[in-house]
C-alpha cells in the first residue's frame, strides 16, 4: 500500500474530548445523566440468603440499601431514617459492606425501627400513627442473579436497559451460580477509561501475555477478526481462563459445544462486565468515585455442585484474573495519568476498537436525554 493509500490520523474517529475523562464538573454531569437516572448493578442475590441480610453502598452521595424480607423478597431503600436522617448502616466509605439485621432495621440515633419490608416499626417514647410510613424505596429488578436499582424511579425496564446481551448468555446459568470469591480494587482512573479498555482487545497482545497463551488470537491482527458474539477460542487443549487453560471443573450445564471451548464477553452499560468461561464468570461492578477515581469489585462465581465439592479450589481462576486484571488498571492507570498533558484533546479509535465507540454514543445520548428532560 503507498501512503497515498494509507489512512491519516486526522481520519481515524476521535474518543471524547479532554473534559469527558479530566474534569470534575464533567463527571457530576454525566454521573447524574448515567448512575441516577438509569439502572446500576450492585451485586449478586446469592449473597443475600437469609431474612435481615443486607447489602449498604453508597453512590456518590446517595446512601442505599438492599434488604431481604422475611417473605423472601428483596427491596432496596434510601439508607435514612424518617426521622432525622441518620444512616440505617453507617457508610463511612462507599462500601458496599453487607450484614444482618436481626428481626427489624433499628436506627442507630433514636432506635426508631423499621419492619424488613421497609414498614415503620416502632418510635419509642412518641406515639404516632405508623399506618402507611415507609423508608423511602427505591426501584429494584434481577437479572441472572444480579441486583439492580434505579435512583429514577420511572425508566425503562431493567430487560430493555440491559439489551441483545442477554440473548448471547441465554444458555449460561447466570442465576444459579454462586460467588466464590471477591476481590476489590481502587483505580486511579475515570471509568470510560476502564470501559473502553474492555471493550478492546488492540492491547491483548502488548499488555497480557498470560491471556494470549490461552487465546492467541488476541494478539493476531490487534484482535481484528475476533468474534465476540460466539466467543474467542482457546489455544487447542485450553478451554478456560486460568494458568494452564484447564480445570477441574465440569462445564456448565446446557451450553453449546462452542461455548465450551471459547470464551465469551459481555458489557451490560453502565457497570456491569461480564467475562464468562466454561467453569467460571468473572464479574466486573464498577462505581465511579471521582473523575480520576473508580472502585471495581470483581467477585467469581461458579457453580454450586462444584461449590460442594470436598475439594473445591477456585484459586486456578481467581490467581489468574488477578494478574490480567492488574495488567489492565495499571495501563489504564498510565492513560489517567497522560491524559493530564496538556497537549492532550482527545485520542483516536483504530479500526479494531469499533466496539469503544459505542462508549462514546452511550454517554451523548444519556447526556442528551438528561438535557431535554430539563429543558
């Protein structure tokens, strides 16, 4: 190809500008037109087995919790009291933490008390009417074992929020499963960042070596001609993300013969990532803190006939993401920090980084929609 033919830089699509990733003002902006008007993911059901436990995470400034009923249900609920607007769980960091209430949520202030539906209990030394007095609920809907709330207490289905995605992981038993194991990390980062980096794979090749010994087409072409709709494929004799490519455990049952040997994705806008092996899934919340600043939980889930197990060990997995994820931060971590030049206005997107563009349409049509609701 003469370079006549070859494409300029000033062709290539551009990311969104400077502000989008570096300014405060910015995130709130987008934090309100995103994470308070839309539906959020803030962690699994199975956590939360038993009537009083409790999930407390706080959102930016909006403090909730997610209660399980004694009739089994949950509901999600503004962590403050109707009284004086003291925390039900004190949240001193963004969380989440979880416990259990015992038979009633009690404040801490006044011990006023609330029934685990939300109904006021008790004001002890004042006689009121309770009748019809609730803690101020929130919007909740599942999804394959995920919890999601929605701080805008009219939006659109949690189904039609979510999209195509949960037709390609239509055969996985995402609501069966069962988390294994967490880890948490803090990453100096804003949260498109971390997105669109998942949303490529041009950086496979230079950045996780591990990951391209299980799946070498990640590096052929700056993973060009990878299919993520049926998955990538393992190297011949892997067929899962650990270490040496195998496991112990059985696959999941119901998937299809291709989905036992190549590894799926998937991004549920604004917070959820999903990477999904045959034995494993890799889940991905991530809660924006500050425009440079995002807080990842990732928990591993499997089975739960594999969970019984005598000998169960999820540590082949859970080792291994490690490594890729910290592979990941650090660079996005770098991208944080050399953003701040201030010759930087904007980056460019290659032809194989097509699915980070959807970031960029994501984020202008919520900014959009949140702007003429206002005007």
């Amino acid at each position: 190809m003469s370079t006549e033919q070859l494409p300029t830089l000033a062709s290539l699509e551009h990311t969104l500008p400077r502000a989008s990733y570096l300014d405060a003002s910015e995130f709130q902006r987008e934090y309100a037109a995103i994470f308070e008007l839309g539906w959020v993911c803030v962690g699994r059901s199975d956590t939360l087995t038993e009537a009083g436990d409790y999930l407390a995470i706080r959102l930016q400034q909006q403090s909730l919790l997610v209660v399980k009923a004694d009739n089994g249900e949950l509901g999600a609920f503004y962590n403050v009291c109707r009284h004086r607007g003291t925390e039900l769980v004190p949240l001193k960091d963004p969380g989440p933490i979880s416990g259990q209430f015992s038979r009633s949520i009690v404040c801490p202030y006044h011990a006023w008390s609330y029934h685990l539906d939300g109904r006021l209990r008790g004001t002890p030394h004042l006689a009121i009417d309770t009748d019809g007095v609730t803690l101020h609920s929130i919007p909740l809907a599942e999804w394959g074992g995920f919890i999601f709330v929605c701080l805008a207490q009219r939006g659109e289905p949690l189904t039609q929020a979510l999209g195509k995605g949960i037709e390609r992981l239509q055969r996985y038993p995402l609501a069966d499963l069962r988390v294994g194991h967490t880890l948490t990390y803090e990453i100096k980062a804003n949260w498109k960042v971390i997105v669109e980096n998942y949303n490529e794979c041009y950086h496979c090749g230079p950045i996780h070596p591990e990951l391209c010994q299980i799946v070498p087409a990640f590096k052929e072409g700056g993973g060009n001609e990878l299919d993520w709709d049926d998955g990538v494929p393992h190297r011949d004799g892997a067929n899962t993300f650990t270490t040496s490519g195998t496991t112990k455990r059985a696959p999941f049952p119901g998937l299809t013969e291709t989905e036992k040997s190549h590894h799926k994705g998937e991004l549920f806008y604004p917070n959820l990532m999903l990477s999904l092996s045959m034995d494993h899934v890799a889940a991905f919340y991530l809660w924006p803190q500050s425009e440079g600043h995002t807080r990842i939980q990732c928990d591993f889930l499997f089975h739960p006939d594999e969970l019984s197990k005598p000998d169960f060990d999820g540590s082949d997995a859970v080792e291994f993401w490690d490594v890729v994820n910290q592979q990941d931060w650090d660079i996005c971590e770098s991208v944080q920090r050399g953003m701040h030049n201030k010759v930087f206005e904007h980056g460019y997107y290659a032809p194989m980084e097509d699915y980070s563009l959807d970031i960029r349409r994501y984020v202008r049509e919520k900014l959009d929609k949140a702007d003429s609701e206002c005007s």
